[in-house]
C-alpha cells in the first residue's frame, strides 16, 4: 500500500477470501454518512452491492463485490452506499493488513 494511500482496493488471494469468509459480516442500505476510523485496520471483503469512501482530502475509492478493501487506521471519511453493501470484516488481522 503507497503510504499516502488511506484504502487500499485489490481482488483477495484464495487464503485472504478463505479467513475473511469465516468473519462476521455487516451490512447497509442505501445511505451517506460520516466515519471514523480508529486505531483498529479494518479489511473487509465486499459479498453484494457497492460503495465508496471519500476522504477528507476529497480522494474517493470505489469498491464492489469480490473487492477487498483495507481501511487504514485513525482518518475521518464519508462512506456512500448507493444502494446495498455486505461485506465480511476483520480488524488487525497480519494476513491482510497492509502497512
């Protein structure tokens, strides 16, 4: 992950789409809204539906299902979901963590 990057987007390996299956999952209806990461790395692999997050500095990342997104830690955001999003997440998690 470039270190100006705060999201970083990419299709999981095999083993990455394995461990994140087995996570609990989270899910949104269409909607926009604020958020703050923590001091926690979110990674989260998409299972239905779209979204993207912008952040303060105005760079949006788009994501869609079979995406594997890492949300680095400790930055504000705006999260758009344009109509459904499911996504399995994992927090600090050294398989998929990207530093």
């Amino acid at each position: 992950m470039n270190y100006k990057d705060l999201v970083w987007v990419r299709k999981p390996t095999a083993e990455q789409a394995d461990l994140l299956n087995s996570q609990p999952t989270w899910d949104h209806e269409a909607g926009v809204w604020d958020a703050h990461y923590d001091e926690r790395q979110e990674t989260f692999l998409v299972i239905e539906g779209e979204a993207s997050i912008t952040t303060t500095e105005g760079r949006v990342y788009r994501f869609q299902a079979g995406d594997l997104v890492t949300a680095a830690r400790d930055f504000d955001c705006v999260w758009e979901v344009p109509n459904y999003i499911k996504k399995h997440y994992i927090f600090n998690a050294k398989e998929v963590e990207c530093e």
